[in-house]
C-alpha cells in the first residue's frame, strides 16, 4: 500500500513535481507523446483515479492537509496564487486582479480582487475571506475557533508575519501589512477556505463530513456528491463568473491500492492515473496500454539519508562525509529511476531546489561524489581501524574495538526503500561499515522513531513546494524546538540559521534563491543529510482528453481541469 | 431453549467487555494519531498540542476507554480521529459488506453442499477427482490473486469483446446513476466480479467439508439398514443422508458468515470497496491512525455478530438434529 501525500513539505512519501518545459531541458524521460492538447468540446466527463480517501474537507486544517484533498479542491475555494506546471505562482485573475508588494518597510501587499468574485451561494469573496484565512492560520491563541477552541492550522507559515489584514473599497481592495518580511508572501491566500461559513461552523470540525458547508465553491467546479472510499463527483459551478467549464462531470474515484488502476484503465473506468509512488510494475503496466499517454517526470519530492548526530560516531562531520563518498548514488538511480524511463537519470545534488527548478544549483562542491577510497581514508583519520573481518573499528566512544555498526530505519513495505537501503547497505560494507536495516510503519517511524531520534540514520522522502521557506524547520539548529521541530537530526548551525533568517525576510526573490543556495552548500559541508535523487512522479491520461498538462507541484494536475475536455477531433 | 441462549447472551457480553478493553489499550499503545503533523514542519508545536487535547489524547487511557465505554452504553461509537461520527460511518460500511458476504455465502453454500455431496456419492469418480482439484486449487489461491485474473483475463476481455461493461473492476456502483433498473444493472455489474472471486475461496473449504460428513454418513449403519429395509436410493440419500451430512457444514458456514462479515480486507482493497475490512484496516493504518473509536467500533459489530451466529450455529444443530436438545 502506498503512503499519504501531504500537501507542503512532509515526512511521508510521495507528490508531484516538475515542469515539463524544465524536464524537457533536463533531458528527463518521458514515454509516449507530448500532453494531448489542441481543441476539446462541452459535454462528457472524465475519471480520475486518487490513491486515499480524504480525512475531511478542510484543506488547511492539519488532519486534513493532504495532497488529495487539494487536488479535489484546485477547482472548488480559490487560490490567489496558482502554481502553473512552471513552478513559478501566477496570479489567479477569476480572483485578484493584481497583487503588489507596494511597500517594503513594513511590507505590505494590495490585493485588488476581482469584482464579479462570489461564492456558489452568492456571498462575495472579499476582504472578510482574508482576514478569517489570516486570522486561523496566523498560530496566534487569542484568536479561537468556534467554541473557543485554538484554530488547528495546517501551516502557520508566512500568516504568524502577518501583522494585519484590512479591507477597503467595499471589501475588494485587501491589504496585507507584515510584521517581519516574508519572501513566499504569494503562496498565502492559496487556497482559502469559505469566512462566512466557516466563522459559523467551525475551521477544525465544521468541514470534517460531507455537508452543505463542503459544497460551497469559490472556483469553475462545485463539490456535488461524496461516497465514503468510494469517489468524489464535481460539476460545474452555476455561479462562477469568468468562462464556463468544458466538462460536466468530473468523478474522483479513490482506488487506494495501486496495482488496481492500470486495469480500471484498460477496462475504461479511470482516464488519469498519478500513483503517490510509482513503481516500475506500475509503469510497465500502463505504457502500453493503446490510446493512453504516459509521462514520468522528475517531482518535486526527494529520497535522502538522514544522519542522527546524537550517535557519537555519526557526531563526527569526517565519517558523515565519509559515508556519503562510499554511498554510490548513481547505482541507485540506474537500478531505482532508470527503469521507470527517465533518462539518464542523476544523483541529486540540492536540498532545496529541485534541478527541475530555475533556481537549483549543484552546490555539491563533489562532497556526494563516489570515491570509496577517500571514503575510507576519511575513516581511519576519524580514529577507525581495519579488523581482520574487513570492517573498521573504532577506537574511541560505546563501540571500541568492535565493528562499526549503524542502523538505517525507514518505513516498512515500501519497494523503493528497501531498495535503497540494500544498495546503502552494500556500499557501506564495502567501505568496512556494519549496517543492520530497522524498519517501522509509518505511524511509529514518523511519530516516535524519528520526532524522538531513535535512530542512527534514516531514509524517506521529502515533498518539496516551490516555496522554500518550509526548509528552515529541517535544517535550523534542533536546539530551537519550537522552530525546528522537523529536525531530527541533532544537527545545529549557527551560520544557516542566520542564512534562514535573511533568505525569509528578502522579498528579492533572485537574492533570496542566492541564499537558499549558500544553506544548502553549508548542509553539503557539513554532510547535515546525503540527498540521493528526485523521486519520479507518472503521470497517465486517456488520449481522447485534452488540455490534460501534468503539473508537479502541491497543485497536481487538476490545476487546470476547467480547461480539459473531450478532444473535438 | 430459552434459558440456554440467555447464558450464552450473558457469556457474550462479558466476552465483548473484556475484548473491548483488551482492543481498546492494545489500539491505543500501537500508534501515536499525531505522528501525521508530527512529520509535516510547518504544523506548529502548539498545533500539535491543541490536537493532542482536542483528540483527548493528553487524558489517560482509563478515562477514556470509560468516555467511550459510557458513550457506547447510549448508542454512541463517538468521533474518529478525523472529526467524524463513528455511528453512521459503521452501518453505512456493514452495509456495504452484507451487499457483498449475502450472496456470496448464498451462492458458496449451495455450490459447496451439491458438490459436496456428489463428490462424496461419486467418490473416486472423474467427477470427484476434478471437484476436489478445484477445490484445492481455489483453496490455496490468495484472493488477490484470484481478483486479478478475473479483472484482466475475464472483465477486461469481455468487455471489450462486447464492446460495452459487463464487468466493472472498481468500486461499488458508478456515481450518479439513476433510474431503478439501470441501478440494479450498475449495482451487479460492480458486484460480479468480488462475489466470484469471494465465492470461489470460500467454498472451496466448505466443499470438503461437506463432501468429508456425506462420507462419514454414508458409511454409517443407519443407512445400510435403510437400504436394507427397501427404501429407495434416492430417497436414503435426500432424506436419511444429506440431512445429517449438513450437521457440520450448517456449524461451519454459520461461524464463517460471522467472520466474512467481519470483513473481507483484501476482497475489499482489490475492487475498491469501502466495507467493514476496510474500516479496520483504515482504522489501524490511516493517515491519523489508530483511530481507536473506529477499530472499538468494528469491534462491537463483529464479536457481537460471532456471539451470535455461535448461538444460532447451535439452535441449527439441535433443529437439523433431534437427539440434540439445549438446556
């Protein structure tokens, strides 16, 4: 069974990622021809095949945060901002005209709304929607819930800078004064969950069944009907203002186990296909299947080995870096990527940004580079010696005299992993480290094993936004907790916190990337994690659809769904 | 009669008590609910605390199996993890499993016992030889894999062949579908294929069974002394025979509806059905997991529904055998 897919930065598995303008560029595979597009019809429906079932209907609340949800909600409650298959925002203009940065010192953004903007059951979407999205997701307590509840926000990124929120000109002018400078302030308002019904329901349980405040739709497509595990069905939004939807009908049809949607596809009861992780049976099943276009793209989720320096060996920068020169990376992607038909597929060498991103730069400095023989040099002078059996041994700390023996943790039952971590077990033997494989479920790895740091090294995958700022939580220094909860690897430096702190609050995005480039290039010296590669995401749709364009970002492909249709040829 | 199903009620209830609290502390120690915002940096630590309070999870675990036992005592599953209400959730998901289990043991029952008993009255024929093949072949094949030949060599074949569904390979109906026939038609489409693959595990065993007890009959001295007396084969085989071959096969299939009912987990994962197999398994295993109101929930439906098919397995005995009287 596949993992859950959250929707920002997470510690679980899969999501998309990649522009297929970039892919293009980076020489990444794909099979079949190019995303049919050209002109489509009205009328018809479509089927869309998700991996889980939603927990709830608040996106944006934290039990709910799944990457599922969004896609269901990409044409139901706005997004001022849309991530396009670019992985570049643009302005959504169905709901803000324009939004500056108008002022720096304190920074502070005019949204101008568009005016036809309204909710399905005919309330504008205006000022009050802002204020309520800032005022649940802003982490500050004197701000309640129904009830008198604390608000249980998904993400309090970005909105806990937020020092204001006011409205004008009838409540379709919004401005947005900062208390500190915010570089991601266009990933806020995107998307926004419904003020008027909310403030009456609830944010954390009125939106948890299926009801009436559900269905209430600020986009080209309205929620219709729910069947528990079963689908989700969209029609068109009779309200919306700008131009009607091409497709009357959009079913989403959860099909939890993977292996079972290539048949549904060949037996035409699913028409797009994105499995949270794909595996090579999966891609060989799928890619032959007549009138059916397959693309692999490199996402914007990446594999990587976590060291926990509270182990007195891994402490020592001179064997984390010694793990990563005997750690063969391209054995990996050859043997892990390759078959999924991408291209020449390489080891990733960013934390930050993926090559798929403008931004990315390989700040390895050759850190990640193979070279067994370096790796082993680095061990001796880190006070390790070679044993008769072909492993080293330490000479200081809990181990002395006895073989080097670490463990690797990750979830359990997940090919991939267990792939990787064969492979990393090999590697290691080979450089004279002893590795025993501990594996737990999701459930315990994610919420004991690793927010504890009972582990030596860990792998999974992180799932990237094309916002950084999430970042920070991973690699600033674990002795701020309430900050840097999300780094479980005892790793501290002050340098990247300081380097955190201005790449957040620089509103020049071009400086800020700069700076996100000089963290990742301290993380490589200082050997904080070893990337491996960018996970592939597919991407699987009937040819007989167009305007169907792949988008890797948090958005998935529904991005643009008001625009498919049934090809008019 | 009476005085005997009412201790074995009172022996089901405090059998259902104890397994409560059993399952309640073993869910609750098996996992943590927060490890999803756990895992996601930008869930705030206080966040994660608010949750931890409004779940309950910051009150002890005695508290709250008592707040669930007292809720249960008025009808009251309570709330999943999720925010939902348990109650409509588990009827709903019982539903949808008795649309599934009805007719599969419907049908595995007939097929079991006549061919039970046609193996046993054809022993070492071409016949029984190649029923107690299948059998064995559809015994020790895992559903799934039973599933999967029917979607992609039955379904897909024949649909396509037809050039319209026959077979659907997912789900429990197709949305937005109207009209009562056209239900129906939808309704069987989707339910064919599971109930099959369901069908043919399950009577598989039961066919031995069943074939095993006709044997044993048909071997006994009452019977010999019935055809000795003249009756005719027919009617020793009908009436003398079968009726007391079914004895064991009746206690058999009554404790194994229980059980299916329970859930049929992989059946359920395989062609997308939401019933009681996946409610458990989404219970231990979903994304804010383990929801111990939901798996308490399951709980109580199917130890309920095994005490009482244990009850009516044993009232079937006694009708089926007169020398058997409870008291």
């Amino acid at each position: 069974m596949r993992s859950s897919r959250l929707v920002k930065i997470t510690g679980t598995t899969a999501m998309s990622a990649a522009a297929l303008l970039v892919v293009a560029a980076c020489g990444a595979g794909s099979s079949n021809p190019p995303p049919s597009s050209g002109p489509v019809k009205s009328g018809g429906s479509i089927t869309f095949a998700l991996d889980e079932d939603v927990a709830g209907w608040n996106v944006l609340q934290a039990n709910d945060n799944e990457f599922v949800l969004q896609e269901i909600l990409d044409q139901t409650w706005p997004q001022t901002f849309v991530i396009h298959p670019d992985l570049k925002p643009h302005l959504n203009t169905a709901i803000a005209t324009s939004a500056k940065v108008t002022k720096k010192s304190p920074q502070t953004v005019v949204y101008k709304l568009n005016p036809k903007a309204t909710w399905s059951d005919g309330t504008p979407i205006n000022a009050d929607d802002y204020i309520y999205n800032w005022k649940a997701q802003s982490g500050n307590p004197k701000y309640k819930d129904v009830g008198g509840k604390a608000f249980l926000p998904a993400s309090t990124s970005g909105y806990s800078q937020i020092k204001s929120v006011t409205g004008s000109n009838g409540g379709k002018t919004v401005t947005v004064v900062f208390s500190q400078p915010y570089s991601d302030w266009q990933s806020l308002f995107s998307p926004m969950i419904p003020a008027h019904i909310a403030s009456k329901v609830g944010f954390n349980s009125g939106f948890q069944e299926f009801n009436a405040a559900a269905k209430v739709s600020g986009g080209p497509y309205m929620l219709q009907s729910y069947s528990k595990g079963e689908d989700v069905v969209e029609v068109p939004n009779p309200h919306y203002w700008e131009s009607k939807p091409k497709l009357d009908k959009i079913t989403y049809r959860f099909i939890t186990n993977d292996d079972q949607q290539p048949p549904a596809v060949q037996n035409n009861e699913v028409n797009i296909v994105n499995p949270a992780l794909v595996s090579t049976t999966f891609y060989q099943s799928v890619k032959n299947i007549p009138n059916f276009n397959v693309q692999v793209l490199p996402g914007l989720e990446f594999q990587h080995i976590d060291f926990n320096e509270s182990n007195p060996y891994l402490a020592k920068q001179s064997i984390r870096q010694a793990i990563a020169y005997g750690t063969d990376r391209q054995q990996m992607v050859d043997r892990i990527v390759a078959p999924l038909g991408v291209k020449n597929p390489q080891p990733l060498q960013n934390r930050i940004w993926m090559p798929t991103q403008p931004q990315f730069q390989d700040t390895s400095g050759g850190l990640g580079d193979f070279d067994p023989s370096k790796a082993k040099q680095l061990l001796e002078s880190s006070g390790m010696t070679m044993g008769s059996d072909g492993y080293f041994q330490p000479n200081f700390g809990p181990e002395k005299g006895k073989d080097l023996t670490l463990s690797i943790s990750t979830t359990s039952g997940v090919p991939v992993r267990s792939q990787i971590e064969q492979l990393f077990q090999a590697s290691m033997k080979s450089i004279g480290i002893k590795i025993n494989i501990q594996n737990y479920d999701a459930n315990k790895l994610f919420g004991t094993v690793g927010p504890k740091g009972e582990f030596d090294m860990i792998e999974f995958a992180w799932v990237q936004s094309p916002y950084p700022s999430g970042n920070q939580s991973i690699y600033c220094s674990y002795t701020n907790a309430n900050l840097c909860g999300s780094n479980w690897d005892h790793y501290a430096n002050p340098q990247v916190d300081k380097l955190f702190t201005q790449a957040l609050t620089n509103i020049d995005t071009s400086q800020a990337a700069r700076q996100y480039n000089q963290i990742d290039s301290m993380l490589w010296k200082d050997m904080a994690t070893l990337p491996l590669f960018q996970q592939p995401q597919l991407f699987g749709w009937s040819s007989n659809y167009g305007n169907i364009i792949p988008n890797t970002s948090s958005t998935g492909i529904p991005w643009n769904a008001n625009q498919w249709g049934v090809s008019a040829q | 009669m009476w005085p005997f199903i009412l201790r074995r009620v009172l022996a089901g209830l405090v059998v259902l008590f104890i397994a409560s609290f059993c399952l309640y502390v073993l869910v609750s120690l098996s996992g943590d609910p927060l490890a999803q915002l756990k895992a996601n940096p930008h869930v705030s630590p206080r966040t994660i605390e608010a949750a931890r309070h409004q779940m309950h999870l910051d009150e002890p675990l005695l508290q709250r199996y008592w707040t669930w036992f007292t809720g249960f005592l008025h009808g009251d599953f309570g709330t999943s993890t999720t925010g939902q209400r348990v109650g409509p959730q588990i009827w709903v998901r019982l539903g949808v499993t008795a649309k599934l289990v009805i007719p599969t043991v419907i049908i595995a029952a007939i097929v079991a016992v006549l061919l039970g008993i046609w193996s046993a009255v054809k022993q070492y024929s071409v016949t029984d030889h190649t029923s107690t093949a299948l059998a064995y072949l559809f015994y020790s094949s895992p559903v799934f894999v039973i599933a999967l030949v029917l979607k992609n060599f039955l379904a897909v074949d024949v649909n396509k062949t037809l050039g319209h569904t026959i077979f659907y390979t997912v789900g429990e109906n197709t949305p937005g579908v109207t009209g009562t026939w056209n239900v129906i038609r939808d309704d069987a489409a989707h339910t064919a294929l599971p109930v099959i693959a369901l069908v043919l595990v399950t009577y598989a065993a039961w066919s031995r069974y069943q074939r095993a007890a006709m044997l044993d009959v048909l071997n006994a001295d009452y019977i010999r002394l019935a055809r000795a007396k003249g009756l005719s084969r027919r009617r020793v085989l009908l009436v003398h025979a079968a009726r007391n071959a079914l004895i064991p096969v009746t206690t058999v299939i009554a404790l194994d509806f229980a059980v299916i009912l329970g859930g049929t987990v992989i059946t359920e994962i395989v062609f997308g059905w939401e019933g009681m197999g996946r409610f458990l398994y989404e219970g231990l295993t979903g994304p804010v997991s383990p929801d111990v109101n939901a798996v308490q929930a399951w709980l109580m439906i199917t130890a309920t529904a095994v005490v009482a098919f244990n009850i009516i397995a044993d009232i079937l005995y006694a009708v089926l055998d007169p020398r058997i009287r409870l008291g």
